[in-house]
C-alpha cells in the first residue's frame, strides 16, 4: 500500500507481502477496521526505526 506498512510487516512476520496486503484490502472492505489497523501499524513502524 501506500506507507510501507505490509513490507515491513511482512518482513518482521516472515510472510509474504502480497498476503499480507489482500488481509488489509479485506479487512478494509468487509470489517471497516482495516484503514485503523494500517495507521496505527505505520505509527509503530515509524517508532521502531
């Protein structure tokens, strides 16, 4: 996506990014909690670097 956010995830979880970023998309489409979930991970990407 747009911040970094399912590389980086995807690096710490050793999974594979495009899955990673179809569970966003999902969580966006389906949950509406997907948006959250994404900025409040980029704000702990940015403080762990």
């Amino acid at each position: 996506m747009i911040l970094g956010v399912c590389e980086w995830l995807s690096l710490k979880l050793g999974w594979d990014v495009s899955m990673i970023r179809v569970a966003f998309v999902i969580g966006v489409l389906i949950f509406g909690a997907g948006l959250g979930l994404y900025l409040v991970l980029w704000v702990v990407k940015m403080f762990s670097e």
